[in-house]
C-alpha cells in the first residue's frame, strides 16, 4: 500500500488544486436550484463592431490575431481594434476603451485573469464578451464548452456565435491586521486557505512546462496542515463555527482534466455552490477525491455542499484567497455574493452548460 499511497495523493491534489473543496459537518441547503439554462439568442445580422482585448505575450497571440482580423474582413466588417494589456494594466483600462469604443463584442484573448478583468468591465452592460482562450486553465471557456484545442472555432464561436447572460461574482476581502480591502469579480470559482495556498505557491516555469499539472507538485506540498477555525454565515443567517482546510465558492463546476467537480453547479441559476473541506489526514483527501471521480452520492464528514446566493466567511487570523486561480490577498473576512445574469458571453448556439 505504501507503493502507491503517494501517487493515490498525487491524484486526489489534481482534483484539488485546480479548484479544492472539502467539508466539514452537514450544512443543510438554504436554496432550491430553480433556474435552468435560457436558450442562447443570436445577436442578429448585420456588422459588428468588434473590439479585441489581447495578452501579447500568450503563446498563439499572433495567430488568434490574424484569425480575427481575416474573419472580420471575410465578413464585410470594420477591421477589429486591438488594445493590449500590459504589465501595468492587466485589461481593465483596455476593456473600458472598448466600451468607450463602442463596441458590439469585445474578445478576449488570453487566459483566466484576462478574461476575468475585462467581465469586470462589461458586467452589468449589454456589451458581449467573447472568449479566445490563450491561458493554461481557461475555466470559464472549458463551463461554456468551447472546443479549447480549436483556435479558428473559438473565433467563430466569439465572432459569430449565439450569446446568453450567465452570472458572476463578486468576492470582497478584508484585512484586519493591515485594515486592507480589495474586492473582485470572478466567473468559475473563488476560494479561501489550502486551494489559495497551493496557487500562490506553485512554480511559474513548471506551469509553463507542463500546465495545470503543475498545481499537483505544490498540493503534495501542502497536503499536511492545520485546520483552521473559522465562522460562516449564510444569507445574512447567523453564524456557524467549523474547522476548515478549504472553502470553495463556486458559480460553474467544470475544472481542468475532465473533472467536474460540481455536477449541480449551474452559471445562470442566480446561486453560489459551496464546498467546505476538512479533511485531517491524506486518507480524507483521498476520500474526497474518490468521491469527485465517481461521482458517489454518499455524503462525507469531511466535504460539505450547499448553496448560497450570499456567503460571509471570518477568521482570527489572515489565510490566503484565490479567484478564478489568481491570488487575491489574505483575509480575515471574506464576503462573497452572486451577480445574476449580469454578463452576456458568446456560446455555440444551442450550448448548454452545467
């Protein structure tokens, strides 16, 4: 058993890392799932302005640069304005510049973070976003289906594709011992102590070389700790105490590898599913880990779900906090709440997501 414990471990870190959630006691579901996903509309004919927002230095930049440029000019269309990010701007004054542009759809080429600035922009508008996804994770690409291995697709999807709303949230965190405050918008998943720890600390070059496996190496890492006490309160309810490695929040459940690690989770249904995970020991992660792959309905005393349109999360002291995989800064309170159908994103027509 001692051969292959470690790689069982290994295993169960890929569930996590991308996305970890693991429970405590049951937490009884304040919500019923009422929504199911709208039939996607076509943006009607006629040209389009289009405006792109790219990462320059994403590896097939270039090439998605001139697949749009070419379709636009197939089409009969304005040529596309390009804004680059850059280092100092990661995309929010370039996608307010295409809004101010006027554009119909703005494009996103790059990967999670990218994607997540400029739907901060365009939330609450009726400005499309349409996705070129140039990342390593490409979440919200992988929970609305898109084919990530066809660039030229992905363009057509985003140029020509039919469109939806489907929420966002928004994740406010607090600093006690700093008095610091940030919030962000995410799309996918956000999520406070072990999955932000492992994010924070995973290797640059060996992401680059290998992707989101990359995560796994930091989760071995991680993997022994203490669980942290901590209160939540849900829609304003009042507050329970647990001990926790990990809470996840989550709008959409798809994560890289396959794995969907929320079956229920639905990007329209107005609702934020929650995991909270505290496992004690490798065994419990791996427990949890079977559970994700074989999608078992037995509950476990480690790993708890329910939904919330509106969670509040304390802590005596700072732990890390992750949104959408890009760390965002530890908290000793985190607030976090849904955006109902509040961003319109272009889909295949007739895509249905989870």
């Amino acid at each position: 058993m001692r051969d292959w414990l470690p790689y069982l471990v290994i295993a169960g870190v890929l569930a996590f890392a991308a996305s970890s959630w693991w429970g405590v006691r049951r937490l009884k579901a304040k919500h019923t799932r009422s929504a199911v996903w709208e039939e996607t509309h076509s943006p009607g004919p006629g040209q389009q302005r289009v405006a792109v927002v790219m990462n320059p230095i994403k590896a097939k930049s270039a090439e998605a640069r001139g697949l749009i440029t070419s379709a636009c000019a197939s089409a009969g269309w304005e040529p596309p304005r390009f804004f680059d990010t850059t280092a100092g701007d990661p995309g929010f004054g370039q996608a307010r510049a295409a809004v101010e542009y006027g554009a119909d759809v703005v494009l996103v080429g790059g990967g999670d973070g990218t994607v997540r600035v400029v739907a901060e922009i365009l939330a609450g508008t009726d400005t499309a976003m349409g996705l070129i996804p140039l990342g390593t994770g490409n979440l919200l690409a992988r929970n609305v289906h898109l084919d990530l291995y066809d660039l030229p697709g992905c363009v057509r999807t985003a140029l020509f594709g039919h469109q939806r709303f489907i929420d966002t949230a928004r994740m406010r965190v607090e600093n006690s011992r700093t008095g610091g405050s940030a919030e962000h918008t995410f799309l996918v998943m956000a999520g406070i102590g072990m999955d932000a720890e492992v994010i924070g600390d995973t290797n640059d070059g060996l992401k680059r070389a290998v992707g989101w496996l990359a995560y796994t190496e930091a989760g071995v890492r991680h993997l022994p700790g203490r669980r942290k006490k901590v209160s939540i309160a849900l829609d304003d309810q009042p507050e329970q105490s647990r001990k926790i490695r990990s809470v996840l929040f989550a709008n959409c459940g798809l994560i890289p590898g396959g794995i969907d690690f929320i079956p229920q989770a639905m990007i329209d249904d107005g609702m934020l599913d929650v995991v909270v995970m505290s496992p004690r020991s490798a065994i419990g992660w791996l427990a949890m880990y079977w559970k994700i792959v074989l999608k078992h309905k037995r509950n476990l005393p480690v790993m708890t779900y329910y939904r919330s349109g509106k969670i509040t999360i304390r802590s005596a002291e700072p732990m890390p906090t992750q949104v959408d995989g890009d760390p965002s800064g530890a908290a000793t309170k985190v607030t976090v709440q849904v955006a109902p159908g509040s961003l319109l994103v272009r889909v295949q027509d007739g895509t249905a997501g989870d």
